[in-house]
C-alpha cells in the first residue's frame, strides 16, 4: 500500500517535504562556508576543520541507522520533530561557543539531528506511489535553499562572523517545523515499510548501498573543500559566493532533468551521467589552470550533486519495494560523506589540491564499478511514471 495523490496531500505532502528536506540538508550544505569560516576565525588548520565536519556526518551516520529501525517504533512525527529540535540546539551551541571543544559537540550534535530528519524523510517518500516525484521535488528545495544561503552568507559572515551561517541554519530548522503542522504524518504511518533491512535484503542491496557510500566520499570531500579551493585561486568570498549561487540556480534543472533522464535511459546511465558532471566540476576546480575555470565548476557541481541523488534515491525506491534500502540510504550516504573531509584533509596534509582532485576522481570509477556491478531485473531500470 503506498500514500496516493489525494486532494488532501496534493499540496500538503510536498509543501511539507520542501520544509523538511531544507532543515535536514542545511548542515551539509553549509558545511564549506563554516568550514571556511571557523579556519578564518579559530585560526585553526583546514584538516582540523575537516575532522569537524567528519564528526558532524558520522554522527548522522549513527542517528540514520537508529531512525531506520525505530520509526515505526516511536513514529515519524516524532522522529522529524527530534531530529528538527536537536538541530536547532546544536547550532545554537555552534553559534555562541568560542570554545573549539563546544564547536566540535555542537557539529557532533547538529549531524545527529541530520540523521534523524534525513531518515525520517527518505522514509516518508518511501510510502508514496511516485517516489522519483517527491524525491524530486526535496532535491529542487534543496537547490533553492542552497540560492539563499549562499547569498545571505556574505553579510552574514560579515555582521556576524561563522556564527552567522549557524545562525541560518536555526533559522531553518525551525520553519522546518511548519511542516508538522501543514501535513500529518501519522496518516502515512500505517503505511508499512521493511524498515530494518532483512538479512536477505542486506546482502541483496548492499553493493548499491555501498556505490552510494563510497560516491558520497568524493563528492562530500569536494564539497567541504570547494570554497578553499577557490581560495586557492586568490578569488574573494564574494566571488566564490556569487558562483555558488549561480551554481544552485543552475542545479535547481537537476532534479527533474534526472527523472526525465533516467525514465530514458535507465538510472544507471543518469547516475553516471551526474557523476561525469561532478567529476568535471571537480577537476575544473582543483587543477592549477586559468582561475575562470572555478566559475564553472561551481556551476555545475551541484548540478552534479542533486542529478545523482535524485537519480540514486529512485533507483533504490524501485530495486525494493519495501522501501528498506532507501530509508538505510542515508546511513550510507552520510558515512561516505564523513569519510570525505577526513580523508581529503589527510590528503592535504601532504599534498595539494591539485592531488586531491584526482584521488577524487578515482572515488567516482569505484563508485561505477560497484552499481555496474549489481545486478537486477530489466523492469527496474526505466524511472516510475
């Protein structure tokens, strides 16, 4: 049994998920402007900060693996509505601390309520009849939450330091909360999903789930890093901010060109497609060639980005009906995210970004080489009507 279009949801339920897919992503999305900001004003190293923005996703690891497995239990109104308060506490920790020790619970925490939301969400569209839809429709809020953000994070930044981009995060979160109110989420609730993955589906399932952890390694140690590296190429936050929002305008065209793409050539080809893209962006920021070359790659990296979750998310909510593996997704999309920073400042370390670019590179083949390497029936390739 899946939530249809009703009358009753036809407004409601998108409305809803635009809310809570803003709250649920304004962490990681705003994690290259503190990570730069927190560099700038703790005067601490770009791997310290790296390693912050880790314990923020690993964090949403853990709280993602919890909700997969207790929605039922406790149920999704108040799993969305913890996740929701939780984030909102965290960054406000984040945003009044000087302490780095505080700065570092305070990401800890605010991924944990990441986690929750993320879960929560993924589940909720699981139970709908047209998953790619809604899917869509959270990865184009996204997109448009990223315009805003981008563009009020200059003077933010400059009234109010890093503390400001924590600020807008509260600020988020919060009006996440309208979307308790404009739809009921206990009507989808007996909606049954296999929440807990069986052993049977772990197995089945794992190679995608790990291709999308292992994706998410790259892309997130890119995304972490993409404001330094325009840094790098003596441009000004100014600049890298006004790209990036070019980019989020351009990127608000990926989530229904996925569905499109994907119904025509299958979800395989769209996730490689947005992976191509992403790979480009990458390499067009990190090389050491004309520093036009950032305009481009912010322009089209989180294109990149929301093509392929877009397509990854339908392409989980097709393979298993049981809506299992896509609630687990952000388990393993968070995990390859920690792991991103982290690896990409240990690579830092030693080497510039030129190198980081290609180590990067070599993420997204494995990546492709694990989903080629699943294998499933032909009726799951084309996207859902």
């Amino acid at each position: 049994m899946k939530l249809t279009n009703t009358s009753m949801n036809k407004f409601a339920l998108p409305c809803a998920i635009a809310l809570l897919s803003c709250a649920a992503y304004s962490g990681l999305f705003s994690m290259p402007l503190w990570i730069g900001g927190v560099i700038d004003s703790y005067d601490i190293s770009s791997t310290l900060a790296g390693y912050m923005g880790s314990t923020q996703l690993f964090a949403s690891v853990i709280a993602a693996l919890l909700a997969a497995s207790r929605i039922d239990k406790f149920g999704l109104t108040h799993v969305i509505a913890s996740g929701l308060a939780v984030i909102v506490a965290a960054n406000f920790i984040s945003a009044t601390t000087d302490n780095t020790i505080l700065l570092f619970a305070g990401r800890g925490i605010s991924g944990f309520g990441e986690g929750l939301l993320l879960a929560s969400l993924n589940n909720a569209i699981s139970r709908t009849d047209t998953p790619d839809k809604y899917f869509a429709i959270s990865q184009t809020s996204i997109a448009l939450f990223g315009i805003l953000l981008f563009a009020a994070t200059p003077h933010s930044i400059t009234q109010f330091g890093v503390s400001g981009v924590f600020i807008m995060v509260v600020i988020t979160a919060s009006i996440g909360f309208l979307a308790l109110l404009i739809f009921n989420f206990s009507s989808i609730e007996a909606i049954k999903c296999a929440i807990a993955p069986t052993a049977v589906n772990t197995k089945r399932y794992l190679l995608p789930l790990l291709s999308l952890g292992v994706l998410f390694i790259g892309c997130q140690g890119a995304w972490a890093y993409m404001e330094r590296m325009g840094v790098e190429k003596s441009l000004s936050i100014q600049e890298i901010s006004f790209f990036l929002i070019i980019g989020q305008l351009l990127s608000l065209a990926a989530p229904f060109s996925a569905t499109r793409f994907a119904a025509k050539f299958g979800r395989k080809m769209s996730i490689t497609m947005g992976l191509i893209i992403s790979g480009s962006a990458v390499l067009l920021a990190s090389q050491k060639i004309a520093n036009e070359s950032f305009f481009v790659a912010a322009g089209i990296f989180q294109f990149g980005t929301l093509f392929i979750v877009t397509s990854f998310y339908g392409f989980l909510a097709a393979i298993d009906s049981t809506g299992s593996s896509v609630t687990a997704a952000p388990a393993y999309l968070s995990f390859g995210s920690a792991l991103g920073p982290a690896a990409m400042a240990g690579i830092l370390r030693v080497e510039g970004y030129p190198e980081l670019g290609f180590v990067i590179i070599v993420i997204y083949i494995i990546a492709v080489a694990l989903l080629y390497a699943f294998s499933f029936d032909d009726n799951y390739v084309t996207s859902s009507k």
